[in-house]
C-alpha cells in the first residue's frame, strides 16, 4: 500500500487537484453557456464547422478531380454528373468550390494564427523591455498603418511568390501589427501589478514572467480579435487571387473561381453566384462565432462584474 497518499499533505494534494478540475470544468460549462446563449451564434458556429469538415473531407466529398480538363464539357448547367456545372475550361465546379474552402481556410487560419503567436510576443516584448525596444517596435507599427495593406501584399508577392504557402506569410505580416499593438496596450496594464513587480525581484527569466504572469491576465483581447480577423483574412486572400495576384490556376481559390466567371455573369450567372455565396456565408459564420467568443470571454456577461 502506497503510505505516502495516505498522510495529511497528499490527501491535501489530492483535495486540491480534485477542485482545481471542478474550477476548470465549471468555467468551461460557463464559457459554453454564455457563448451559445445566443441563437444567432449557435447559427454561426454551425456554419463554420461546416465548412471546417467540407475543407478536411474533401477528397471524400468531391465528385471528381477538381484540375481535371473534361474536353467539350465547357460551361455546363448542372446536372447529376456535374452537381454545380463545369467551368470555362470544362472542370467540375463542386469539386473546385470543396477544395476552394480548404484553400480558404487553411491559408485564413495560418496567417492568423501565425501573426498572433507573432505579435503577441512583440507586444509583450515592448511592454516589458520599453525604452528604445518599445519606440522601434511603434514606429514600424506606425508605418505598416501607413501602407495599405493591399499594397503590402501586393508587393510581397512579387518577392514570395504566390503559392499556399507564400500567401499565408505574406497575410501574416499585415495582420502582426495589429495584434502587437493591442497586446502591448493590455500588457502594459499588467506589468505594474504586484504578482508582477515580485516576480521581477524574485529573478525570474523575462520568458518566464511573460509566460506565466502576463500572457495569461491579457489574452483574451488577443483571442477575441484573432478569430474575428479569420474572415476578413480570407476576404483578403480571395481578393488577391480575384485581382490576379493571389494563389495561381490550378489550385482551386474562390477568388480565382470568381475571377475567371465575372466575363459570364449574363450567361452563366451560377458560375460566379456559388463561390461568391460560399465566401459570405463562410465570413458571416465565422463573424457570428467571432462575437459568441467576445461575449463568453467578457467578465461581466459571464457574471463575473
């Protein structure tokens, strides 16, 4: 028999690991609640994970190869064998909008989630360091708010390249600034606290006290403004490639989809109506998500006031 679960101090340990996951398991309840206290967020929420499972099944979901060239089937009316039509160069149109979403998504939520990591650590880094590390990293700031951020990428893609790849860095760096800012206004409301101020005494590692201490007390801003920049991301990413400049024919892109159907708006109106719905209808989900998440993470409407 194990003495050692037995004495005072691991009954207390144990006591306390017991309440600590009823603490977290409650939270979480309470975050759910106030979240999808709302309708129109479960609505939301519903349509982004719709998208999300049509991104990652679709080689199950697609009813042919969406690069595949069909000769003499150019701008078909749909039909059982081609559920949307075919496009201008006679390719299944479901098959490219399915695999279109993955595109959408993947280069959305990479560029998002790289610059957050990105500058959430810059904003941290300025409010900790200050001095001449906090007026270098505004007066960038300053100057990528200057440029827009069309212009930017433009730019970049021109040294990138216009691949997946490519694209996902080239959107990650407008949206850093943003992010660092933000994290720097909250961080710097913590900084002067005294769980703060000891643990600088006490000679603990600058990472270690950003990690612990600071990240934890001002991240849900970040987090809010994270999955609300999701959609505007992919707007973004599906205007360069309906510009003609973003991700190249033949990866599937709605922006590339559309771009190629605007000459057959009058002719072939589903051809540009179908992936322009599934990019709102993608963006509105994702938006509705973005204000559940807001309302969940907001002390007083979780009756924390």
């Amino acid at each position: 028999m194990n003495t050692k679960s037995m004495t005072p101090s691991g009954t207390d340990t144990a006591a306390k690991r017991a309440k600590k996951r009823a603490e977290t398991k409650k939270n979480i309840q309470r975050f759910l609640r106030t979240m999808f206290s709302r309708k129109i967020v479960i609505v939301g929420a519903a349509g982004t994970l719709f998208f999300v499972l049509i991104a990652i099944f679709a080689p199950l979901i697609a009813t042919h190869d969406p690069n595949f060239i069909e000769n003499g089937q150019n701008l078909k009316d749909p039909s059982f064998q081609h559920l949307f039509g075919t496009d201008m160069y006679g390719r299944d149109l479901f098959s490219r909008i399915i695999y279109g979403a993955r595109v959408s998504l993947l280069t959305g939520v990479l560029s998002v989630l790289m610059a957050t990591i990105i500058g959430t650590f810059l904003g941290m880094l300025a409010a900790y360091c200050g001095g001449i590390v906090d007026t270098i990293l505004m007066r960038i700031c300053e100057v990528m708010h200057t440029i827009p951020q069309l212009a930017v990428s433009m730019t970049l893609i021109t040294v990138l390249g216009s691949s997946m790849a490519a694209m996902a860095v080239i959107l990650c760096i407008g949206g850093i600034w943003g992010t660092l800012r933000m994290m720097r206004a909250s961080a710097l409301t913590i900084m002067n606290n005294d769980y703060v101020l000891a643990a600088k005494l006490s000679g603990e590692p600058m990472i270690v006290i950003l990690y612990k201490h600071v990240l934890p007390n001002s991240i849900s801003p970040i987090i809010v403004s994270a999955t609300q920049s999701v959609g505007m991301t992919i707007l973004m990413e599906s205007g360069l490639s309906f510009l003609g400049v973003g991700i190249k024919v033949p990866t599937a892109s709605w922006g590339s989809i559309i771009n190629e159907a605007r000459t057959f708006l009058l002719t072939n109106p589903l051809y540009a109506l179908i992936p322009c719905a599934c990019l709102a209808l993608l963006i509105i989900s994702l938006n509705l998500l973005g204000d559940g998440i807001r309302d969940a993470l907001d002390p007083t409407l979780r009756g924390e006031s």
